[in-house]
C-alpha cells in the first residue's frame, strides 16, 4: 500500500474541507496506510490541545479523535511558517505532533509510492 500525504489547509473558517481532510487521513489509517497530516494556515491551530475538540460540524465525526488516531499510527506535523505566524510552538502541541517546514513536505510527498492529497 502507499503511503499517503494529506495536506489541511483549512481551518474552522471552512469546516466542511478541514473535516474532509482529517476523515481520509483517519479513513486511511484504519484501512492500513502509512499517512502524514500536514496541517497549513488556519488548521495549524488543529495541533494544539483543545482546539479540535472545540470544533463542530453537523453529521462529521470528531475531529479529535480523527486526529489521535493519526498520531497513534500515523504522523501530525505542523507547518513551521503557519506555526510560527501564529505563535504556535512545538511545546504548544498535542504530544507526539511536530513542526516541520516545506523541505520536508516536498521530500516526503516527492518520495516513491507516496500519494498526496491537499484540501
């Protein structure tokens, strides 16, 4: 199976796209992938405890639990500009999430058998 990089870069401001991204990535996980959530723009702040769980959408799963599920078996990495423009800091974040930059998004999604997806 691939591995599969997923791209959120939307936040609450665009829940119906930010919740999409995190139910493939936990779709994912469960089906057996090796995935990375990248979370870019407003959904940087998705990597910081409470905020997931604050957020709300009609008939979609919890966020939250979408994204432990990811840090158990998969991978959370903030974008470091994103992080950053937002005074995120990786003792900001849920444990085991890290802040990583573009080097190392291109490197992973240019990396053989990797699929990615942005929304």
């Amino acid at each position: 199976m691939k591995s599969l990089v997923i791209k959120c870069t939307a936040g609450a401001e665009d829940p119906e796209r930010c919740n999409q991204a995190f139910t493939v990535a936990a779709s994912a996980v469960a089906a057996g992938a090796d995935v990375t959530l990248w979370l870019t723009g407003d959904a940087a702040w998705f990597g910081v405890p409470g905020r997931a769980e604050d957020f709300t959408l009609e008939l979609a799963g919890s966020l939250a639990e979408s994204r432990d599920l990811v840090l158990e078996q998969g991978a959370l990495v903030v974008c470091t500009q994103c992080a950053a423009r937002r005074g995120i800091t990786e003792t900001d974040l849920v444990p085991g999430a890290r802040i990583a930059g573009a080097a190392s998004f291109a490197e992973q999604v240019l990396a053989d058998d990797v699929q990615a997806l942005v929304y």
